[in-house]
C-alpha cells in the first residue's frame, strides 16, 4: 500500500533524531526535506534517497514527488525540522494525498521550543509560576486569528512561546506589555538550539530587543517570556511531595 511518511528530525543536533526517523530516513528511496533548516549531517543519513529540497519547490511540485513516489511503492518521507505537527504545512498535504488514496504517517520530532528550554536549563511549567504554555507566533504575512492577538494571550501571563518571530521581536514586546507582562518580565531568545552556532541571550521584555538586535538575530530563533526564564520564587512540586500520596506511594509523613 502506498504510504509517505511525516518525519520530525528534531531542531538541529542529530543525536535528537528519534530512532523511528533515523531508521526511516536511512532506508528511503526519495527524501523531500526543509532546506536550510535541516543539518548536512542528518541529510548525510540518507544512503541511496533521492533528494530534494522543498525550499526550492511549490507545493504543487512537493506533492507530485511525494504522490508519484509512493504510487511506485518507493518509500517516501518528507522529512521536516523539529516536529510536523508545529508550523509544518502538513494537512495540505496529507489531506490532498487521502483523496487519491495514499496512507501517510506522522513521526514526531523534538521540537524547536523544548530543545531551547533544554539549552535554557528551565523547566516551563513552574508550581507557584505558571501551568500553561502559549505557543504562538506574531502575524506577518501569515495572519493570526484576532482573538489569537498578542496583548490578549498575554493577559494570561503565562510561558509564552513565540516561532517564526524573532524579526518581529519589537512588536511583541509592546503587545506583550500591553497585555500586562511588567517591563521587568523575564525573556530568552535561542538562536539555533542544540545547533553548534547557538547563541542564548537572555534579558527582560525591557532591554531584549537591543540585546537581540546587537547579536543581530534575525531568523530562526525561539522567542520565551515569562517568570520561568527567571524565576524569582516558585513552589515545590506536590507529587514528590512526602505529605503526598498517589497511586504508586503513601505519603511517608501526614500533614
Ligand atoms: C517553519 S517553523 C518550523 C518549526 C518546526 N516544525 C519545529 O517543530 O521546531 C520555523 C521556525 O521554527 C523555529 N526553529 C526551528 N529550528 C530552530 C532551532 N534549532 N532553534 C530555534 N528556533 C528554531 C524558528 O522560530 C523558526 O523560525
């Protein structure tokens, strides 16, 4: 049955790869991978794949290749940086192929926002801070639905996590502060994580921009605010909590 695969190659590092998608990408036939996204040494993974850079094509073209393909029972993976799922354009293309017949299945990647919270050493999710994460994007040519506006999902103040944005870096911090963050909000903007040219550069919704500007980051970057990049006070966890018992431990001491 013909079939093409959805494959996350995770943020940059190759040691990220699943094993799923190494596997894959070693035995395909034809790999239509995101260009400058996608490190050499992972492309270098694909051993007799034709291939082919979606940078360079429409999406019309990509479809053809991934169709064409998979109705010669070659195995075809479309191979995509961090996860699919995550401003990957996929459903174009998975929904276009159901209708002439073609299976596909999506293989997870480590996406761009965890690998900078690893580069980060911070956990997103901090008891006492915040249990919510915002993953978003500023609008640019792409619109984003207005009820999805900046100022507004900042009024939760909750971690928020900015792709395909970091040009728009200034923006976000007015609607940010608009939204209710305090100029002294803790940010981080990670250039390239788990790449061998990361930069990490940290600051407040007050002094970011020119910090971001003076490294002169422009693109591929992962944008996070909140009081997690920098926390001044959290709470312990209840789950490790010795008061705290759950279905695989009792509590050692009752509160
Ligand atoms: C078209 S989106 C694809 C996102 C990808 N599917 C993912 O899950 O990470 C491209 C954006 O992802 C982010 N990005 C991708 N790789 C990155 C990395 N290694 N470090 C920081 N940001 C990255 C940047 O915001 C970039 O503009």
């Amino acid at each position: 049955m013909a079939k093409v695969y959805f494959v996350g190659c995770g943020p940059g590092d190759p040691e990220l790869l699943t094993v799923k998608a190494k596997k894959l990408i070693q035995k395909a036939d034809v790999v239509v991978y995101s260009g400058s996204l996608i490190p050499k040494e992972i492309i270098k993974l694909c051993k007799k794949a034709e291939l082919y850079d979606a940078a360079k094509l429409v999406r019309e073209e990509i479809f053809e290749i991934l169709k064409n393909s998979a109705q010669k029972e070659k195995l075809v993976v479309r191979l995509h940086d961090g996860d699919p799922s995550i401003y990957g354009a996929i459903r174009e293309q998975t929904d276009n192929l159901k209708k002439v017949g073609i299976e596909y299945e999506i293989i997870p990647g480590i996406t761009s926002f965890l690998a900078s919270a690893a580069s980060l050493g911070s956990e997103l999710t901090l008891p006492g801070v915040t249990q919510t994460i915002i993953v978003t994007r500023a609008e640019s040519r792409t619109k984003v639905p207005k009820r999805e506006k900046i100022s507004e999902l900042a009024k939760h103040k909750a971690t928020m996590i900015f792709y395909l944005s970091v040009h728009l870096i200034s923006n976000i911090v007015k609607e940010a502060i608009k939204g209710g963050y305090p100029k002294s909000t803790p940010v981080a903007a990670v250039y390239r994580a788990s790449w061998k040219d990361e930069k990490i550069i940290t600051g407040t919704l007050g002094d970011i921009v020119k910090k971001v500007r003076d490294e002169k980051i422009t693109r591929t970057a992962i944008i996070i605010i909140g009081d997690i990049v920098n926390p001044k006070s959290y709470e312990y966890s209840r789950l490790y909590d010795k008061t705290f018992s759950h279905g695989f431990r009792k509590a050692q001491v009752i509160s």
